[in-house]
C-alpha cells in the first residue's frame, strides 16, 4: 500500500518517547538484564526501523520480531545489533537466516531434528516452552528431553536460549502466572541453567513480576507507552504515549435541523449543525466503530457522527471552522489528551490492535 503522502492524515512518532520508556525500564532491570526491544508488526504500526534505531540508542541490546522477513527488513536498515525472530520459520528458511545473523525460535520436535539434518553453518538458536499460551512451544516432557540431546549435541547449532510467554502477567489474579512460572521451571531443569538466556518477561512480566526468570526482557507493548494490562494494572513509572493520530479537516458545511449524515443514515441533526469532513477512514485503521468517539480540535472534544466511510469520516463542531484545521484523534491537542488506551475501550479491543491496525497509507512522521 503506498502511503499518501498528498493528504494531511498522518501518523507521528515521537521517538523520544520511546527512548525515554526503554531507558526507565533498563534502569529498573537493572545491568545484570538485557532489554531486547520488540519491533513485531512494522514496529507496533509505529515503524520498526525508526523505533529498533532508537531503542538502541536508548540501551537496548537486540531486538525481537515475529517473522524472518521483518528481520531481514532490519538488517537491510543497517541494523547490526542481535535480531530474534520469535515465531515459526519454515526450515528452507534458515541459510538465509544464517546469512544474515539472524537468531531462530525452535517451536517443535520434529523442526529441531530438520535442523540437525540440514545444518552445515553455525546458526543461533533459541528454544521455545508453551507453558500455558497453547500457540508454539515444547509442553512434553520426553520432547524436551530428546530436544536437548540433539541441541546440545551439534557443535553447529549455538543453543543461547531458552524462553516462554506469559498469558495473563497483565492481571491482579496471578494464578496463572503462578501455573507457568511452575511449569517454565520443569523446563529449565531438563535444560539446565547454562544457557545464555533464559526469558520469560515480556512487558508485563517484567512491569509487575520482577522479570522472574529472565535475564532477558522482552520489551513490547510498554515501549510505545502504552500499559499492557489497559486499566487493571497501574503501571510502575510512567509510561510515554509515543504516537499521535492526526488529520485536518477538509469541509464543512451547515446542516439543517433533521438532516443524515453518512451511510445507513445512523446520525441525524437536532438543530443546525456545522458538520466538518475528515480524510481518514477504516481503510486507514480507523474501524467504523469508532462512531461517536470524540477527536480533539482547538482544544475540544468533538463526537463523530455517521458511520465511518472507508476513506473518509465526519464530525460534528462547535462553530464554523476553516479548511486545514488540526483534528487530533490520538495524542495531545493543548491540554487535552486522548490515549490509545481510550480509542481501545471505545471499541471494545486493546490498545496493541488500535496501533497495530494504522495501515501503510498513513504516512510515518518521525519526532527526533
């Protein structure tokens, strides 16, 4: 998708922001800790070669991606710093993951003994525990064992970590927390303490639980100043909003008393209204649920009226406005602040999908 750089919607980035999260979270761990800075899904929809950069400028020591191909996008950026790709890479893949020093995850059995096979050049390996999520991962026993062997028995394969993922750090209940936390310990026991890393903190481990067990940190969410847990958890220091969501209004006109607004006909005026366009819609990531949601303008709220279009949305103002006025919909305007976190609720989703789904037509305006 070509981003449209001819229109005034925009994504901004405020990369200081996230200098400052990752630099408040490594003093927390500590220097015994090594903070990888998860840069998954094109950055958290904020840019992963602009964030990855400063992030390590910020102290981060490596960085995590879910797949092979976003590695690759780091390292054709320059970036020579340690890359981890955390999900399933097809096995056909790993010379040329190998070729580019990038570190694979061993989620199965049966691709760890692929890998034996095929191996002819030292590649870095980290194992993958399912402790509790049900998605990728060892969970038997014997598998692990035999897992073992293999890894550590290939002077090719350089077996430098061990890790899992927690699926509910995020909660006042640690119930779960406590269940996988048992079970990670099984693992560690059959693998042994001998390993470079050993991680089980993602953001909210490592937020609320001490990084337990880790002398790795994954840090995702957190990074881009938003709290992983939404509202349930207050978050240990403060988090800094990275991104802005802002747009410029592109008409208006004054309504009648009685008059529809938008498809379905779902928004009708109680008096005159001055109705403003917008030129952003859900092609843009901004779901049609978002109906109602007040944008901020001159310092104002302002509710959206209608359904949103996929290109376009409108909303309802206060006064008559000019072409080209700023209508923030995430971020700062003034003293007013609208968080990802409030979009999320409105919703009815989490903060990670409301940036996560921005899509490449919006272009990336980056704050130094």
């Amino acid at each position: 998708m070509v981003p449209s750089f001819c229109r005034p919607s925009r994504v901004v980035v405020d990369l200081e922001a996230i200098r400052h999260n990752v630099s408040e979270e490594k003093k927390r761990i500590g220097i015994e800790k090594e903070l990888f800075a998860v840069v998954k899904a094109n950055g958290y929809g904020h840019g992963a070669v602009q964030v990855a950069k400063a992030a390590i400028e910020a102290g981060a020591t490596g960085l995590a991606v879910s797949n092979l191909d976003e590695a690759l996008e780091l390292r054709r950026a320059n970036i020579v710093e340690p890359i981890l790709v955390l999900s399933y890479v097809s096995i056909e893949f790993v010379p040329l993951a190998i070729a580019n020093d990038i570190t694979l995850t061993a989620t199965n059995l049966d691709w760890i003994k692929d890998l034996n096979n095929i191996v002819n050049q030292p590649i870095k390996i980290h194992l993958k525990i399912d402790s509790g999520m049900g998605r990728v991962g060892l969970n038997d026993i014997d598998e692990m064992k035999e897992a073992n062997q293999i890894l550590k028995s290939n002077s090719l394969i350089n077996f430098e970590g061990l890790f899992t993922h927690f699926a509910k750090a995020d909660s006042l209940d640690t119930s779960y927390v406590v269940l996988q936390q048992e079970r990670f310990t099984k693992a560690i026991d059959i693998f042994g303490r001998d390993i470079k890393y050993i991680h089980a903190s993602n953001s909210a481990l490592a937020l609320w639980h001490d990084a337990w067990e880790s002398n790795l940190v994954r840090f995702g969410v957190a990074m881009y100043g938003m709290n992983p847990s939404g509202t349930e958890v207050k978050e240990p220091f403060i988090l800094k909003q990275a991104l802005t969501l802002e747009t410029e209004i592109t008409h208006v006109k004054q309504l009648e008393q009685g008059e529809k607004v938008g498809y379905g006909i779902t928004y009708e005026t109680s008096e005159k209204e001055w109705i403003a366009t917008l030129p952003i819609g859900y092609a843009d990531g901004l779901v049609r649920k978002y109906q109602g949601f007040e944008v901020l303008v001159n310092g104002k709220k302002m509710p959206i009226v209608g359904r949103i279009c996929m290109d376009q949305c409108m909303i309802k103002l206060d006064e008559k406005l000019p072409v080209g006025t700023k209508v923030t919909i995430f971020g700062y305007d003034g003293e007013q602040f609208n968080s990802i976190q409030s979009g999320a609720e409105y919703v009815e989703t989490i903060n990670y999908e409301v940036t996560c789904i921005l899509t490449d037509r919006l272009p990336r305006v980056y704050l130094r």
